[in-house]
C-alpha cells in the first residue's frame, strides 16, 4: 500500500503539488485568522495599559494596621501569581507640631505628616544630604521620650516650607524631634509605585510632610509606638506577564481580593476591574467581527478544495478503474487516496508554522509574536476538513462500477452533483430561512454574559449561505446565457469569439467552478473593502488593526484565488489534449488554439468578475449594519443602516486584482508556448 500510494504520488507529483500548495496556504490563512485575533488584542491590552492612569492600575489596599499581615499578603501573592510585580508599605502618621522658636516664626506648623516606605532607598534619590538612619533606642538619655529621628524632605516640600537640611522639627509636646537630614525627590513620579500619590514629598495646607526609615516609625519607646500610624499596601503588577490569556482569570483574581480584604476591615482600590471589564467588552466584539471572517475564509477554502479534490478524482481514471476492475474493493481504494492526502497534510502542517509566524510578523512589525495554541487548533481543524474535502470525491468516484465509470468519462460533461441533487436550492432556503431569523431577532447578538457578547454563529453566517447560493444557483443560468451571447456573436467577423462562449455553455461545469471561484474572491474583496472602510474612520487602535487584518486577509484570498485560477485552467488546457488533437487535424493554427484558450480565460473572469460585485454588495449591506449594530461605541461608533461603498477605491482593488488574474493568464500563455513541441507531438498522434 505504502509503495503503490508512493508511486501515485510521484506519478501526479505536479497535481499533488498543487494540492500541497493549496492546502498549506488554507492552514496558513487558518492559523493568521486566530493570530490576527490575538496580535490585535495584544496590541489594545498594551495600549489600554499604557493610557490607564498608575492609581488605576494599580492597587492599593489601606486600613487599620492589624489585617496587614504575612497572611493577607501570602493570599494576594497566591492569587496574583507571577503577575505581582512589587509591595510598597506606605505608614502614616499625623501629628501635632509644637509651637516654633519665637526667633523664628517662618516655620510656624499646626501638624507634621509622617511617612515611611519600606522601598524608599529604591524609589527616591538624594538631591541633598542623606537618606535617614533607623532610630538607636540602646542608649537613650531621656527615658521619658526617644531620641531624635532623622527624617527627609521632598524638594518640592521643602522650597513650599522653608525647610533645609539641618532642621530640627519638635511636635507633641516635645515628645517627638525630627532631625532634617536630606532633600529627595522620586526617580519617577509616574510610576506605578506611587500610584500619582506624591503627598509624602509636598506640603498641604502648611504641613510639611518628611519621611523617616520604616524601622523608625515601628519602633516602640518604651511601651508604646513612637508614631501611631495608618498602614496601607501600594501593589504593581507587571505588565510584561498580563496577556489576554490570563485576563479573565486577572479580573476575577482581583474581585475576589477586593472581597477578602474587607472580609478583615481592609480596602482594596484599583481600577483595574474597571479597565479590564472594558478591555473584555471591546475584545468580545472583535471576535465577534473576525469569527464572522473565519467563517467566511472556511467557506472559500474548503470550496477550493474541492474543486482540486475533482481534479484529483479526473486526472486519477486510469487508476480508479483499474484498480477497481482487479477487484480492489472502495475501501481499498480510498485508503490508498486517504493516505496520499495525509501525507500531503502533515507536510503542510509541518510547514505551516514557520509560514504562519513570518505572515504574523510581517503584519504585526515585531519579532517576538506567537501564534497562540487556538490558532494551532484552528489549523488542525482546517487541515481535518481539507483531507475530508480531498477524500470525499475518491470515496464518491469509488463505488463506480467499471463500466459506470468509463461511461462518466466518456459521456459529455454533466451538471456538477451540487446541480443534480439541488443542492444549490437548498442552500439558498437554508440561507433565506437563517436571514428571515436574523431580521426577526434584528441583532446576531443573542445575549450577555457579563461585559461580553456572545453572538449566534448561524445567524452570522446567514447571509454569507444566503449570497453563495444565489451565486450558486446563477450558475444554472449561466450555460443558458452563453448560448444567448454565442449566437448573438455568431455573425461576428471570425469564429474564435463565438467557438468559445459555444464551449463554454456546452462544458459548463468546470467554467461554472472557475467563476464561483472568481465571484466568491471578488465579494470578499468588496466586502472587506466596504468594511475597512467605515473601520479607517474609528477613533480606537483596535478597529485600525481590525482594518488591517481584513487587508491582509483579502491579500491572502487574492493570492489563493490567482493560484488556483492558474492550476484550473492549466490542468483543464491538459485534459482538452483529444480535443486539441482533434482541431490541429482540422487545420486549427497552435496559436489560434492559444488565442481560443485565452479567450474563454477572460470570458470566465468578466463572468466571475460580475457575479462578485453582486455578492459582494450584497453581503456588505447585509453585514455591515449588522456588525454595527455589535460594534457601536467602539470601532464604528455608531449604528450604520446602509454600507457606504467607496468605488474609487473597490475600482482600484478590482483594477489590481484584473491585472494578477491577467499575469496569471500570461504566464499559463507561456507554460503553453514552452510546452508547443509536447502538444505538436500529440497531435500527431492523433
């Protein structure tokens, strides 16, 4: 089995290449789609972060001086993890200054404010003097009050109060002596440690504030504490740890030590919750927005899929016959075709990561991104339905008897299985009944859950079904209006115009394919045109990013399309061999041929072309209105009733992507030229 699936993989490796090609491309969008997610809302947590105030986004919890023990803090650090940054205990201590020198009355003070932070030596540099020492209580002269205590001033309480360095502070009754013995400022006054707290540093309301060391305001002289003070904890947390995988788990973490805390008559203050909730509200409706793009991009990968997996099925006959009629039995058959195609899958999937990484990087500009395990999964899931999509045709084509087969072969082209069975009807019924529902619920937003939307996926992809059926049921017509334009051509100066519309009505299947192709690219393309339109205008960085993602997305499209546009009509120029054969004998010119060929090409894509302005219109004023209805306040900022089309710039796209399908016809134009001598030959034998 082994040997026989090699052989057929090399005997089709130029086919089977194509299908590789396809199918890492597909993962690669797979993967990027979810890493668009998650670059995006990395890139808005950061944001948020850097524009919240530091008393937001930080924590401070206060109160009175029992509950601040190892045990509340060994709580905190359990529950906040590695995401703790740093504790500063901030003490507190008001108290009553004695009346001043009369020979100096300039610092004449009502009340002292006492600070001490544990981290003052790295938090504060010396402008003057020193940093203070802990008080020595060993030898103390006076047993009824302790010694003097060195103390600093802030540069900007000093200047306020006239004090310098070599000042000394009496207060409570001359209890309490306070040596100045520097001047400090903070290394920086935004930072998060002090949480735009900087009272310890000024003077209000003409009472200085110093600073003493953490010991000094603990210490007990002889009984009692030498400062009676207030506690309180400034918690940071480090930004660098907090990704949007742990969010969630932040937000609750944080509610519920803001319950424990006063569960012990603390308090805990942050805003943090606050920006969090927010934060989750506008990620919600980004995904929103982009499984609404997934969705879409799915639908467009597993459709290319199956038209390779027909070409699969047509150019493995001889294969499938044979091995049929020495009696190998469907089972058989598709094992040998299931294996090719996982063989094919796990080289894609080994090659998608690196692939995915460095699309990522480029969009996202940085070097350090990775792609999350959900994109991962995405792809696998992707991957999955892409070997399904490839084996389903072989199982199909299978079951055929001998004879069934070579009938099928033989016999002109017949509508595809999707005419046959009507399965284009009844995509479009099923696509109408999910409109139907989604204009009665006026919203895909079911409901809430918390700050977070959560929206119906079926009624979002409603009218993407709804548009491709229409697509899908125009191409019954399609064959119709070529014989229409055909015999209207007829009387037309030369007959190449007319042989071709005349072919294409009569092989409508494999055109009807490429055009599906080409309209379902070119809907897309107008769609997130239309969309990234009305996103330039948002005021928020994420509908920016938003923006770019469904750029970078309809570029991928573009080139998936172009590909498999170049391999549909180069694998279906080689099947036409007999025909060709045929008109060489006949008199036909190889460059008529090439003519004839190229021809029915942009026959296809005007066809293609048309059909998708229809569904791209209508999907963006079907979606958009709705999509703003989820994104209202945020990257939309209002709910919009009709999608503004901006032609210029759809004119623009549509004028770049004409010009890719035409490289990619001048290329198969070459392929055909270079290969002349194979196709004289063959006529020949003909």
């Amino acid at each position: 089995m082994i040997q026989l699936t090699w052989w057929h993989l090399v005997r089709h490796w130029r086919l089977n290449l194509a299908v590789w090609l396809c199918l890492t491309l597909a993962l690669v969008l797979a993967a990027t789609q979810s890493g668009y997610t998650d670059a995006i809302a990395a890139r808005e947590l950061s944001q948020t972060w850097d524009a919240a105030a530091p008393s937001q986004r930080s924590v401070l919890v206060t109160g009175p001086r029992d509950p601040f023990t190892d045990k509340l803090y060994a709580s905190l650090q359990e529950k906040l993890g590695s995401l703790l940054m740093d504790r500063m205990v901030i003490r507190h201590a008001a108290i009553i200054s004695d009346p001043p020198d009369p020979a100096d009355s300039t610092k004449a003070f009502k009340r002292l404010d006492v600070f001490s932070f544990d981290l003052l030596s790295q938090t504060v540099r010396v402008i003057e003097g020193k940093l203070p020492d802990a008080v020595n209580l060993v030898r103390v002269p006076e047993p009824w009050r302790p010694p003097p205590i060195e103390a600093v001033i802030g540069v900007r309480a000093a200047a306020q109060s006239g004090l310098r360095v070599g000042d000394q502070l009496i207060a409570s009754g001359k209890y309490h002596r306070l040596n100045i013995v520097g001047i400090v400022e903070p290394n920086d006054p935004r930072a998060d440690i002090w949480g735009e707290d900087l009272s310890a540093f000024e003077t209000i309301s003409n009472t200085p504030s110093l600073i003493i060391d953490s010991y000094s305001m603990q210490s007990y002289y002889p009984q009692r504490p030498i400062f009676l003070h207030e506690v309180s904890w400034r918690i940071t947390l480090n930004p660098q740890r907090i990704t949007i995988g742990n969010v969630d788990t932040l937000r609750s973490d944080l509610v519920n030590i803001q319950t424990q805390s006063a569960t012990v008559r603390a308090v805990t203050h942050t805003g943090l919750v606050q920006i969090l909730d927010d934060y989750l509200a506008r990620l919600s409706r980004l995904r929103i927005a982009l499984f609404l793009l997934t969705a879409q991009t799915l639908m467009f990968v597993l459709y290319t899929l199956t038209m390779l997996a027909s070409f699969v099925v047509n150019r493995s006959h001889v294969e499938l016959t044979t091995l049929s009629g020495r009696g190998a039995s469907v089972w058989q058959i598709t094992r040998l075709f299931a294996l090719e195609n996982l063989i094919l899958a796990m080289i894609a999937m080994s090659a998608c990561p690196a692939l995915a990484i460095g699309v990522m990087r480029l969009w996202s500009d940085t070097s350090s991104i990775m792609l999350s395990n959900n994109a991962w999964m995405l792809a696998g899931v992707v991957a999955v339905l892409g070997w399904l999509t490839l084996v389903a045709p072989v199982f199909v084509a299978a079951r055929r008897t001998k004879s069934e087969s070579h009938l099928a072969y033989a016999q002109p082209p017949q509508p595809s299985q999707i005419q046959k069975r009507y399965l284009d009807l009844y995509l479009l019924a099923f696509g109408a009944l999910l409109f139907w529902q989604l204009n009665q619920a006026n919203s895909f937003v079911t409901n809430r859950l918390g700050n977070t939307l959560v929206a119906d996926p079926i009624l979002m992809i409603g009218p993407s079904l709804l548009l491709v059926g229409v697509a899908m049921v125009f191409l019954r017509l399609l064959p119709f209006l070529l014989r229409l334009v055909a015999w209207l051509a007829q009387n037309l100066q030369g007959a190449t115009f007319s042989q071709s519309l005349l072919h294409l009505a009569r092989d409508p299947v494999q055109s009807s394919q490429v055009v599906l192709l080409v309209s379902l690219t070119t809907g897309m393309i107008l769609f997130t045109q239309t969309l990234e339109n009305h996103l330039a205008t948002s005021p928020e960085t994420m509908g920016r990013y938003l923006a770019d993602a469904l750029r970078t997305n309809a570029l991928a499209l573009v080139l998936f399309s172009v590909m498999v546009f170049f391999m549909t009509h180069l694998f279906a120029m080689q099947e036409r061999a007999n025909e060709f054969g045929i008109l060489r004998s006949m008199g036909l010119a190889f460059r008529q041929w090439l003519t004839w060929l190229m021809i029915e090409g942009m026959l296809v894509l005007f066809l293609g072309l048309m059909a998708g302005v229809v569904v791209g219109l209508g999907l963006s004023n079907i979606m958009i209105p709705y999509l703003s209805q989820a994104l209202t306040g945020w990257q939309l900022g209002r709910t919009i009733e009709q999608a503004t089309v901006n032609w210029s710039v759809v004119v623009q796209s549509y004028g770049l992507l004409i010009a890719v399908y035409g490289l990619a016809l001048i290329l198969l134009w070459l392929v055909l030229v270079r290969t002349r001598d194979h196709w004289t030959i063959h006529s020949k034998n003909e």
